[in-house]
C-alpha cells in the first residue's frame, strides 16, 4: 500500500475470553438463521477465543449451556439482542467475548441466513415483535425486498422421500436440502471427480478457505467438526448447498471414515439430509421440494405489487410443463416450442419422411400424420392455461436437426458390409447433405424456413387452430398468439402472417364462437431491433428471443465460447458477466429498449414481452421492467423467482421516484 494513500488505522482496546474458567467467546443470531423461528441461536466456548468458535477446531456449546453456566451474561446478551433487532428491523449476527465475567458486544450485522429462514422471518416481522421500546414491524414491501432469488432457489430443492433409511451419523443441519453423491475427502479429489461425470459428497473432519473450489461442486458437505457458524457452514448456507458439520461419530483416517460398525471408502455413495443433519448409507430417493408456507404468502405479496404492471409467463412445451408452470404462478406461457414437439422418437420417423417426400402428395401425408399429433398437443397445453394467453412458436429449427449426422451417416456408409446399406439410408444422407448448412444458426430457419416449405407452416397453424376451436367448442376460452420467428423485414412478416390470417381463416370457417387469436414476431437479431418500428406494422406483439440477439449482437456463439472462452474472458475482466446468464445492458439491453421505443411509436398498443432465459434472471428482468415490457417468460421452476424478481424491480422503480420527488 502507497504511503500517501491515507490508509486508515483503527487503535482499540482488546478483551480475552481465554483469560480462565470465568471467560470465553461466542457468536450468536438473534433468530434461527436455518430455520427462521425466532428463537436466539448461537455458539460459545469457555476459556477461548473468537477464532477458536468458527475454526471448528473445539465443539461448541450452544446457548441453553450458556444459560446455565452464565445466567447473568445470558439475560444480559438476550437483551442486547432485542435491542438490535428492534434498531435494525432484521435478525442480527453478534459476535461476544466474556472477560472474568463481564459481557462485551464486539460485532453485529444483518445475518445471513437460509431461504426458508428468510421466508419466514419475512413474514413473521410483518405481524409485529415486541422490543424494549415497544413493538416494531415492517411493510409488506419490505419484506418482499429481503428475500432474494437464491432463497426460493433454496427452499425449491428436493429432499428425500419417506421410507427406512440406515442413518450412521447425525450432526447439526447446517444447510438445507438433499443431496446424494459418491464421497471424496480432499477437495482436489472432488474437483477431479465431479470433471468425470460424478456427483460429489466433500467430506472433511472441517473445512477452510483452501477447500472452496471441492465446496463450490459438492451435491453436499460433511465435515466431524464444526458448528452452525463454522466456515463449512456459513459457506454452504451462502450458496444453498445442503451441509451436515459436526457430525461427531464419524472418524476419518486417510480416504474412508467409520461411523460405529460402519466403514465408508472414497468412492462410496452416501445421501446427507442438511435439513435433519442426518448422514445415510447409500442413495436414497429425493422428491420434489415443498417449499413453506410463508413462500406462498411472500408471492402472493409479490402478485399484488405486480398486478397491471408486468406478468410472468413460462415456457412451456407439453401439457404437463404447462399445468406445473401454472402452479407455479405462471399467467400464461411466453413460448411453446413446436419443434420439441417433433422429436419424441414416434414422431421424428414422420418429420424424416416429409423432408424425404419426393412428391407433393407424399409431403402432404406426412404432414397430415403430424397435423394430428400437434393438434392433439395444442389442445392439452391450451387446456391446461385456459383463460390464459398461450404464444406458439412457428418451427424454428434447420431441418438438419430433425435428420441424422452427416459425418457419421458416412462413416457408417462406409463400414456397410455389402447389401447392408439400404436405399433408405441412402436417401437419408443425401437429405442430410442437402439440408447440411455451414452456418445453420443463420442459416435456413424460422420464416425462411416457412418460404422454403410453406406447407410446413400451414400445417401447424391448422393444427393449432383446430385445437383452439376444439377448446371453445368445450367451454373453454383459450387465447392463442401466433408467434412467427426470426423475422428481420417488414415484408418476411406480411408474407408469413398472411399464411397465419388464411389458416386460422379456413381452420374456423362455419364456427360460431372463434378463439382470440394475435399474431406477433420474435426480435431475435439486431436488424429486427434497429427495424422494430416497422415490424410493429405487421405484428401484435413482439417477444424478445434475447438468447440469439445476445449470440448476433456480441459474434459469440454460445455452445463454443461458454465452454472455451468465456472463463477467461471473465477472469480477466474483459467482461463483467457472462451474456448468456444476465442480459449485456449496454449492446442488447440497448437494442430491446430501442426496439420496445420504436414499436411502440409506431403501434402504441403493441404486446412486448421476452421469453429467453434473461426472463429469469433478477438483474435482467429489471432491465425489461424500465424497458417497459409487459411480461417476461422463463422456464417453469424460475417463475417464483421472476415474480419475486419483478415486484422487487417495481418497488425500486417507486422507491427511486420518492427520492427524485423529494
């Protein structure tokens, strides 16, 4: 450090816990940070000193022994603990040395703490706490903004199923969740491990900063030693990583450890429960998470924020995506992706044929067998989010990708005993060369897809038709939106939503009650963006596929630079986020507030919405919220966190405007 930098210096006095029986250290939570009741927690060692409680080198005592052994200092530091809360409006956590019977506060801060801890303790201040002033709470809205994304990621993780299990070592549950893995005692050794393929149980007698990158891929951890406030523990809870510490029973020697009667070598598979601190041989069966209840109350407080302000789709492929998005909270799906629809193995035989037809009358069969199958879809998706909008994606994908490899048509051509190779086979691969693009992602897909097999398009625009007409003939209301794909003129979308108009025209001629049906485009490349003044002429609604404007806007092409450049580009600052996770604010968070600018001049009641994986993300989704956008859509398990996401955004926006106004 320069000697001109000003750097400051902090004297202060120093006090010992280690001075005799009559001292020690501690720390201590307010409130529960694992579990969020409110009850005081914490960790003390007499005649000791602070490192000496979270190093995990002794065990610790809790607070109820303090009690007895300090009745004194006990009172007095549950008092000190009121009156934090009561100042801080949060739980707090405190670090304290006792000095030859006298209590010292040396530290406090706003705790961390786990996601069904936050959730609750989120609610639970909302109602009222009593301090020694009297009672103090917070807003709704408040609440709302101390709960983060990663804690409904937390409370979202599965745990094991109900049934006999041989549990060989119990420790303290450090961090919630389940997780079942082979186990490995050194951190490299997990590293290297979970690099094959493996899912990785890091066992430690404790763990210390040098352990970080086995913790950073471990399905779980366990260490012998340690408490609550141990560094295993505070890690894992960080990250939502299930974690039993302290699980006194197992004794490790080298690569194995026994518990009792029971010896468990590298490699050997265990299941930890980090809710119950619970260590079982072998691999039990998880299921899906049951969040708290307070989950459901904090969204709930979430919705109201966002009521007329920004919904939050899913997106959705199958009926049963689409049910569980909608328990989720879902308010309609953002995108279907009709492709995936395509490549269930009875169906891609029939997707091959129509690109091998060789005449009209063969395509039309094939295309026929598909109409049924997709219309049959639509129906159970639309089914499922009836009352809601429903947008479906026209085909997007090169047919390359619905016919074998190239390469290794021809090597199996070439390795063919005689006779072997057959004539459909043959047709397969010259489809496969003819189909075969140097550059598929710009090449012939979406509505250049639709120019070069116009049956293609029609197809599933009849399909979906009849299934909406099918719902309405049934009493349902379903709301479709037509979305057609990668557009990038004005005069791409009037052709394709004219195949759109005439299809949904023939599919409801004769019907009485017809579906509420719109037609919209993706603005997936920087020229729709730049042109979306334009687009909005022929279109409904926009969604932003920011996945491929983020590849076109940056040159990247995400399956290469993911895995080979993009952690150094991160490493060494060149960027500060990776792209494809939180949306690039100033190259493509740029272009979707022109383009939403612009459509909206042109066509003031145009439809905006996003449906890339940026939908999802918090730091994304308020850069859509300033935009302007009327929705985002994620994947289903992401929706609690969107509609978190959003109300936080919303809140934000409004607090800042309090502060302009003032």
């Amino acid at each position: 450090i320069a000697h001109d930098l000003g750097t400051a210096v902090n004297v202060q006095a120093m006090v010992f816990g280690n001075r005799d029986e009559n001292s020690g250290t501690g720390v201590g939570f307010t409130r529960n940070a694992a579990t969020g009741e409110n009850v005081p927690y914490g960790d003390f060692l007499v005649n000791a000193q602070g490192e000496d409680v979270v190093a995990g080198i002794r065990n610790t005592e809790d607070l109820d022994a303090l009690k007895s052994q300090f009745p004194k200092i006990h009172a007095e530091l549950m008092g000190v603990f009121l009156r934090l809360e009561a100042h801080y409006k949060d739980m707090c956590d405190t670090e304290f040395t006792i000095e030859q019977g006298k209590l010292w506060m040396l530290q406090t801060r706003v705790g961390k703490r786990t996601g069904a801890a936050s959730l609750r303790m989120a609610v639970d201040m909302t109602k009222g706490t009593k301090g020694p002033k009297g009672v103090w709470k917070i807003s709704r809205e408040e609440a709302i903004t101390r709960v983060a994304a990663e804690h409904l990621d937390q409370v979202l993780h599965p745990q094991f199923e109900a049934g006999v299990k041989k549990v060989i070592a119990k420790g303290l549950a450090a961090s919630p969740g389940a997780a079942v893995g082979k186990v490995y005692f050194t951190a490299d050794d997990a590293v290297d491990a979970s690099d094959r393929g493996e899912k990785v149980i890091l066992v430690r007698s404790e763990t210390s900063p040098e352990d970080v990158h086995g913790m950073m891929i471990a399905e779980g951890i366990l260490t012998a030693r340690g408490g609550l406030v141990s560094h295993a523990a505070v890690v894992a809870r960080g990250w939502g990583t299930p974690a039993v510490v302290g699980a006194e029973a197992i004794k490790i020697d080298g690569k194995k450890f026994t518990a009792g009667s029971i010896t468990v070598v590298e490699g050997d598979v265990i299941s930890l429960d980090g809710t119950t601190g619970e260590v079982v041989v072998g691999s039990l069966a998880l299921s899906q998470a049951k969040p708290p209840k307070e989950f459901d109350t904090i969204l709930q407080w979430c919705d109201q924020v966002r009521k007329g302000k920004m919904a939050v789709r899913a997106n959705a492929d199958t009926g049963e995506e689409a049910t569980n998005a909608r328990k989720l909270g879902a308010q309609g799906i953002g995108l279907c992706r009709t492709e995936h629809m395509f490549l269930a193995p009875d169906r891609l035989p029939v997707v091959r044929r129509m690109i091998l037809a060789q005449t009209p009358a063969d395509e039309a069969k094939a295309l026929e067998e598909l109409r049924k199958v997709q219309k049959k879809d639509f129906i159970e998706i639309l089914k499922a989010m009836d009352g809601l909008p429903v947008t479906v994606r026209l085909l997007d994908p090169p047919l390359h990708e619905f016919l074998p490899n190239v390469h290794e048509l021809e090597i199996e051509k070439a390795t063919a005993v005689a006779g072997a190779w057959s004539s459909e086979q043959e047709q397969l691969l010259k489809a496969a060369h003819e189909w075969s693009e140097h550059n598929p992602m710009l090449g012939t897909r979406g509505v250049r897809l639709g120019v070069v097999k116009p049956g293609l398009y029609a197809m599933q625009v009849q399909a979906l038709m009849e299934a909406a007409a099918d719902r309405v003939a049934k009493g349902g209301k379903p709301i479709v939106e037509v979305m057609i794909p990668l557009t990038v003129t004005r005069e791409e979308l009037a052709l394709a939503r004219s195949w759109v108009v005439k299809g949904i025209a023939d599919a409801t001629k004769g019907s009485a009650k017809k579906p509420r049906v719109s037609i919209g485009t993706m603005i997936e490349t920087p020229r729709a963006a730049l042109r979306a003044d334009q687009l909005a002429q022929e279109a409904d609604f926009f969604s932003f596929g920011t996945n491929d404007l983020t590849q076109m806007t940056f040159g990247f092409s995400r399956d290469d630079v993911e895995s080979r450049m993009m952690p150094a580009y991160l490493e060494n600052g060149l960027l500060k986020r990776n792209p494809f996770e939180t949306i690039d604010p100033d190259g493509v968070g740029e272009l979707v507030e022109i383009a939403a600018q612009r459509g909206r001049a042109a066509k003031p009641g145009i439809k905006l919405g996003v449906c890339g994986e940026h939908g999802g993300d918090p730091e994304s989704i308020d850069l859509f919220y300033r935009a302007g956008l009327d929705y985002v859509s994620c994947s289903p398990f992401r929706v609690p966190i969107a509609r978190l996401a959003v109300a936080q955004s919303i809140l934000a926006g409004a607090g800042k405007k309090k502060t302009e106004t003032k």
